[in-house]
C-alpha cells in the first residue's frame, strides 16, 4: 500500500534556528514527490516537486532533497512567515492523478 | 480571478440534508480534482475529471458522494443525505501541466460542518 509519512507532527523552532523536516514514502515507481505547504484556513500552495534521488531544489530558506526512500525540507534560518504545515505527497503507483498526501509537520517559529 | 474559486466557502448542514460545493478552476486547467481533508490531516484525493471527463472517482467514500464537470470547466461536488462524518473542508485543484510538473493550484476549500 502507498504510504507517506511525515516527522515530526509538530516542530517549534526560535527564528534563525535551522532544522529539517523528513518525508518517508513506500511509492513503487515513484514519479514525483511533492512538497506543498498549507497556511491556517488555505489551501495547499506547491513549492518543489523532485524526481530522482540526489535531486535537490531551493526557493529562498527552504532547500528540498531526495533519496530513494525518503525527502527532507531543510529551513535555514528561519522566519516567524515560514510558519505554516508542510505536506509532502507522491502519485500513487496504482494510477498518476491520484496523490497521496502526508498529514504535515505544523512549523511554528518564534520571533 | 487569477485562483481557483471556491463557494461557498462555509456550509453548516443538518444530517439528512443535501449539500452542493462550487469549484470555478483557472481558466483553460484541463485537470480538476477534489480533495478532502479532515481536521489534522493530509488531504485525501475523491476524484479526478480531465475536461467534462471523470476519470478517477475511486476515493469517494459512499455514493452519497457525487461530482460533475458537465462542460469542462465550474465543477460542482454534491453530497446526498450529510453524515457527522463528512465534516471536512473540501479542496478543489486544477492544473494544467500536472503530470510534468507535479503543480497544482488549490481554492481555498469549502468547510462543511454537519449537525
């Protein structure tokens, strides 16, 4: 059964103080993985998708890596703005359109 | 708009009663899906349309549940005699390029909360 599970559930970091988020995944044939992140009362808004293991993609402190069984968000230095929950998804093997999403890591930085 | 509309974009419901959620995608999205999401929780996918197409309907969780796309573009999402357990915000997506770019653009979503 595809499964994507998300570490910590919850993380509170002090601003500037650097960490990662993990995503594991059990996709056969991955085609995608994708990190989305979700603001209270919005939807999900995309920010990378990787495809292959060594794959890396940045977008301001957010840096985004692959393995082949895992992704990390890595947040260099922080902002309180960067708090948000982080989802990470992957097509299911059994058919493209459907994407299973993991249940988010909630960041919360403090000023 | 420029963003997936949603509408509307809170229903309360009393249990037994029908509810129908809106979905305007962004002008020329081929691909249109909905979402549900419970509090907590990642959002799980209900179904896929490519145009008025359906092509994927198989994470609706009864036949209470029930979408339409009848000219490819606004999609309505109804849902028949409402249980507690559809309490949800329901998720709209379209894209255009979905399958290379793993992008989708999603409304605001709709929250249903049933009595």
């Amino acid at each position: 059964e595809d499964q994507v599970t998300q570490s910590p559930e919850a993380l509170r970091l002090q601003e500037g103080e650097s960490s990662s988020l993990n995503c594991s995944y059990t996709v056969s044939g991955l085609r995608g993985l994708f990190w989305y992140r979700q603001d209270p009362g919005k939807g999900p808004e995309f920010l990378f998708t990787l495809y292959s293991a060594g794959e890396e993609k940045e977008k301001e402190r957010l840096k985004a890596t692959l393995t082949k069984k895992e992704s990390f968000l890595h947040i260099t230095a922080p902002k309180p703005e960067d708090s948000a929950t982080y989802l990470c998804a992957a097509p299911n093997s059994g058919g493209y359109q459907k994407v299973t999403f993991g249940i988010g890591t909630k960041l919360q930085v403090i000023p | 708009g420029a963003g997936v509309s949603q509408s509307p974009r809170y229903k309360v419901a009393k249990r037994g009663q029908d509810v129908a959620l809106r979905c305007d995608p962004i002008s020329g999205h081929v691909s249109l899906f909905w979402y549900q999401q419970a509090l907590g929780q990642g959002p799980e996918f209900l179904t896929y349309f490519q145009n008025e197409a359906q092509l994927d309907k198989s994470g609706l969780p009864s036949d209470r549940f029930f979408a339409e796309r009848p000219e490819g573009s606004v999609s309505t999402l109804k849902i028949q005699r409402t249980q507690q357990e559809d309490s949800a915000v329901y998720l709209c997506a379209s894209s255009l390029a979905w399958t290379s770019t793993g992008e989708l653009f999603f409304g605001e979503g709709s929250r249903l909360t049933v009595l």
